[in-house]
C-alpha cells in the first residue's frame, strides 16, 4: 500500500502518542502493584526497622509520594499529548524562524526555549514535593530562599555546560553532516570522563560546602581501614547535606589517587562507627571490582549507540511535519527521536539497572572480607527506617526502575554468602 504524504505524518504523529500513552499506563500499573504490596505481610528479616507507628507513618509517606507522582505524571502526559495534537512543537519553529533562519541559533533558541518551559512547569510539583511532603513527614531541612537559589544555579548550569555540548555538535553538524555522530560521540563521552573526574571538585562546591573530616577517633578509625584495605585516596569530605533533608548518604568520586571519600554529615550523626566503615568498605568494594569505569564504559557505548540512531532522524521532513514543521530541522528531529527512542531506551535502562543492581551485590560481599556484614545491614535498615523507605517493594517495580536491590535482597545475600 502506497501512503501519501500526509498520512504517512499522522501515522508517525499516532505512533508517537501510543508510545506516549503505553509508558504512561504502564507506569500507572506498575505504582498501583507497588502500593497494593504495602499491605502484604513483612518477611521475618524485616521485621523490627519499624514500629507500628512508624510503619503507618512509612505507608502514609509513600501513599503521599504515590498520589504526588500520578497527578505530576498525569498532567505531564496531558501536556505533551496536547502540544502534539495542536503541533505546537512545530508552531515554535515557525516563531522562532520569523527571528532567524540561522541553523545554529536557531536550534539553541528553540532547544533553550523547551528547557526553560520544562522547567517552569515542573518547579511548581518540586516545591510542592519539597515543602508540603518532605516537610510534612520532616525530611525538609531547606528554605525557600535555599530552593530558588538551587534552581537558579541549576537553570545556569544547564544553559552553560548543556549550551556548550550542544553548540559543539552543532557545530559538527553543519560542517559533517551524517557522520557528525562520531565526533560528537567523542564530545560527550570526554565530558562524561571529565564529570566522573571532577564533578566533586568542581559541580558540588556550587551547591554544598564541602570540608576535610575532623581530625578524631572516626578520622583515624577510617584512614586506619581504608590503609589496611590498600585503597588509595586523596582525602575524606565531610558535606552538609542537612541543610536540605535528613536523608543520609556517602559516596566516592574520581579516579586513582584522586579519589576522595565524601560522607553527609547526615550519616555520619545517624550511623556508629562501624556502620559507617561497613559503608566505606562497600564504596570501596564498587573500586576494587571496577564497577566505576565498568559503568562508565556501557554509559558511553550506549550513548554511541543513541547518537548513531539519532543521526537517522534528524532533518527527516516527515518526523518534522508530524510534530507540526514546515521545514525539517535538526530540533524537530531531535524531539521526534526522543519520543520514538523511549521504548528502547526504556530496554537500555532495565540492563543498566540488572548490572547496577549486581553491582551492589557484589559491593556488598566485599563487607565480608572485613567481617562488617551486620554492621552494613544494621546501617541499612537505620537508613531504611529514618527515610521512611518502603522495605518490601513490588519486584516488578523494582526490575523495572531500581538501580539498586531491595533491602530483603542485600540481607539474604549476605546472610548465604553468595
């Protein structure tokens, strides 16, 4: 059957709405199996993070952040499905390109214009989540002053690095045409290095203050383990995460000698000091079995592989009158490809998410070699219950979203030694 032209467009137009429309409702299943698994009984080697107060008070928190997820959800899908059916991506083009018809600027504006728009209308659901839920339940530890100027540096962040990568691709672009992929495979995947390398350094002082751990017996309990681990670092970072939530975390950043152990000042007030190594001990056991550059490594052969099929769309003149163009632009394409792409990328994340989540397993046998197994469940399940973490988690959800396994899991496994 032969189409014409522009039933070939609606067909695309449909397809990307169906694609649209299926992600919606498979989240929706997904969260509703999730809640209706907080009413199942607690496995035995849950039992005691909570008590019956606090159990109601960790449903009643991920009831809230259910209900706040469907309507945030929701309204987005109504956003983009009307801006679809109206051809408004289009009808931005065509404003735009009564300023300029240059390709550079003209891409720029355009993509700034959609990031700017995004932003406004998600900064209202952030600052509910933020100062009506967190606070409600007490994780909120910021101020509203804190929160704009946040966003602000986030916005700037976004404009400068986010600016620079795409004028450098667009750049490429104009001057190789369809093999422009390759370079700006190369482009990103510097950046990525540089991130992993300095992101502590450079990206995190704009928004945390970041200081040297105290000089005291936890200091020296830590330099003591870690040299007795033989892993090589350049200092320990205490971060005043509180001055935003009470959630706890710690992290390890850089490369080689480099590396800097960053722990929140949240952990270091909820956990003792032997929870705090079993922690350390399991950064340190995401080093020794390589997981960093591992990751690193799949995050830049699936962005190689993303780029090569994006270099087939752009400036494809049926993608871009089915979103609403008159003429076919890398933007329009760009846009089209994104929405098309999300079921493989949907595939790419559930892989990303089995090897991170064996990842942890294999992190947390590392604990074992220092015989601090019970001290990294004891801190596990303080970290569960001071987040009002829900410990028993649909196990679709979690193959379908989580990064990292269930706390049941980690416990099992390290109870089996496997």
């Amino acid at each position: 059957m032969i189409y014409d032209t522009l039933s070939i467009e609606k067909i695309v137009l449909y397809a990307i709405i169906t694609i649209i429309a299926l992600n919606f409702l498979w989240e929706q299943v997904l969260s509703f199996l999730n809640r209706r698994r907080m009413n199942a009984e607690i496995p035995q080697e849950l039992t005691g993070i909570y008590n019956k107060t606090e159990w109601d008070r960790q449903r009643a928190y991920q009831k809230a952040n259910g209900r706040f997820s469907f309507v945030s959800e929701s309204f987005s899908f109504i956003i983009i499905v009307t801006v679809l059916l109206l051809g408004g991506f289009g009808y931005l083009d065509g404003l735009i390109r009564q300023v300029t018809e240059n390709f550079i600027l003209l891409t720029l504006i355009y993509i700034g214009i959609i990031v700017l728009v995004t932003q406004i209308i998600s900064l209202p659901f952030e600052w509910y989540n933020t100062f009506v839920i967190e606070e409600r339940f007490g994780f909120n530890k910021s101020t509203k002053k804190l929160f704009i100027i946040d966003t602000l540096k986030q916005l700037m962040l976004t404009v400068i690095i986010g600016g620079s990568i795409l004028f450098v691709i667009l750049v490429i672009y104009k001057h190789v045409g369809g093999w422009f992929w390759l370079l700006a495979w190369a482009v990103i995947s510097l950046f990525s290095i540089l991130t992993a390398m300095f992101y502590s350094k450079w990206i995190v002082p704009l928004f945390n203050k970041q200081r040297r751990l105290p000089s005291g017996e936890l200091k020296q309990k830590i330099e003591t383990f870690v040299w007795n681990a033989g892993f090589e670092y350049q200092d320990i970072y205490l971060i005043d995460g509180s001055k935003r939530t009470t959630k706890a975390n710690a992290y390890f950043t850089g490369f080689g000698p480099k590396k800097r152990i960053v722990l929140y000042d949240t952990l270091i007030k909820e956990l003792n000091d032997d929870e705090i190594l079993a922690v350390i001990a399991h950064e340190i056991g995401h080093y020794q079995h390589n997981h960093i550059p591992k990751s690193l490594i799949i995050s830049i052969i699936t962005t190689g592989v993303t780029l090569f099929i994006l270099s087939l769309f752009l400036d494809n003149p049926v993608l871009s009158k089915a979103l609403g163009g008159d003429t076919p632009s890398f933007h329009l394409g760009l846009i089209g490809f994104m929405f098309l792409f999300a079921p493989i990328s949907g595939l790419i994340g559930l892989f990303v998410n089995a090897i991170s989540r064996e990842n942890e397993y294999e992190a947390d046998a590392y604990v074992r070699n220092f015989k601090l197994q019970d001290a990294l469940v004891s801190g596990l399940k303080k970290n569960a219950a001071k987040s009002l973490t829900n410990i028993n988690p649909h196990p679709g959800y979690v193959f379908w979203h989580s990064s990292h396994p269930t706390l049941l899991s980690r416990i099992r496994r390290l109870a089996t030694n496997y």
